[in-house]
C-alpha cells in the first residue's frame, strides 16, 4: 500500500501543493519578522522545510522564531536536528543522484556514497560555524565528532535504508525514486530528533542558539 502511494505521480503533485507554500510563508516570516537570524540559520530552516514541507514549517514556527514563550531542551533540540538535517539531506540528495543517476551504482554502493555525502556536508556545517567562532581547527574537529556523530549516524541509516526498501533499484526518471527520497529524509529527521535530546540532555551538544537572543532579535 505504501508502495502504491509513493509511486502515484499525485503523491508528488500533493507535495508540491503543501511545499511550496510552506516555503513562502517561511520566507515572509525570516524577512518580516525573523531577520536577525544568522544567515546560517535561515539556510538550515529553508532546507528544511524544502525537505520537509509542512513539517519543517511547523518546527521552525514553534522552535526557530522570536515569538516563541519560552525555550525548552525540545525546542533546543529541534532547532539542533534541523541544523544537522540541511547538511545531512543537502549531502543524501548530491549522494543519491551521483550514485543511481549517474553511476548507476549497486544499493551497497549507493548506500555508501550516500552516508560518506551526507556525514561531510552534516559534519562542515557544525565545524564551520565554530570555526568562525575562533575555535581552533582541530578542536572544532572535535567537538563537531562527538556532538554530530551519533545523531547523523541514525538520521542517515534510517533515511537511506527506508529509501532504499521504497526505491529498490528505482532509477531517476521515476516516481517512486523522488518521492521516496521525500519520505526518507523526514523519517531522518524524526528518528534523529530523540538522539539530539539525549546529547543535549548529558551535555554532549548545546544546541543552537535560542532565537530570541541570537543576533538582534530586539532590535
């Protein structure tokens, strides 16, 4: 049944439909009400929310914006999943395409090509950022190791083995092979989010910065 769903051309179209304006409305806010926001940040929430449609809508409006009442460790932890996830889902996409596009490779090889992708553009995302912050290079390493590690390690295996059972051998020219890599990558994203509580939770990561303080939130 899953199968049927994800391989009707209309589970795309539908997509599109609930996307598309999810990313306007995110738009608006970042440039209406949420401009001090670093850059970064308002990269991490429109990938995001290109990935995840509604859903990363609903988590940026209730996690990354100013108008939040308070921050909690699940807010926290939000917002940290998000960042790990642009990085993660930029590099599972590159990943996808070069293996099965272009190389026409084995799932073995596919999977693999794919989680090295994914791990590199997840982990540059944490290690630049510190970075930028004035900590040394090999101590960015580092921290971003062991904060980023286990939490791209489930996003990854969850997201690339359910794409991999929804795709099979699917090639780029069909449907089941973009739509399953839609439902894979939100699967990442919500079985990772847990992992971002736990290492927020013994203080292994921080978390991103709360909203309302980051650049000039009160400006």
């Amino acid at each position: 049944m899953i199968l049927d769903i994800v391989s009707d051309p209309l589970f795309l179209i539908c997509w599109a439909l609930a996307m598309v304006p999810s990313l306007i409305v995110l738009i608006y806010d970042l440039r209406s009400k949420n401009a001090h926001l670093m850059p970064l940040m308002k990269l991490v929430w429109a990938l995001t929310v290109l990935y995840s449609g509604p859903l990363g809508l609903l988590i940026y409006w209730k996690t990354g914006r100013k108008e939040i009442a308070r921050d909690s460790i699940w807010r926290r932890s939000f917002r940290s999943v998000a960042h790990c996830y642009s990085g993660c889902g930029m590099g599972e996409i590159v990943g996808v395409v070069i293996a099965v596009g272009l190389l026409s490779l084995g799932n073995l090889w596919v999977a693999g090509i794919t989680f090295v992708l994914a791990y590199v553009a997840g982990y540059s995302l944490t290690v630049g950022p510190l970075m930028q912050e004035g900590v040394p290079f090999r101590t960015a390493l580092r921290d971003a190791f062991f904060a980023e590690t286990p939490s791209i390690a489930v996003m990854e295996v969850v997201a690339i083995g359910s794409d991999l059972y929804l795709a099979g051998s699917a090639t780029m020219g069909e449907i089941i092979f973009w739509s399953s890599l839609i439902v894979s990558l939100t699967l990442g994203l919500l079985a990772a989010y847990p992992v971002n509580v736990l290492l927020i939770h013994f203080g292994v990561k921080e978390g991103m910065m709360d909203p309302r303080m980051s650049g000039h939130a009160h400006a």
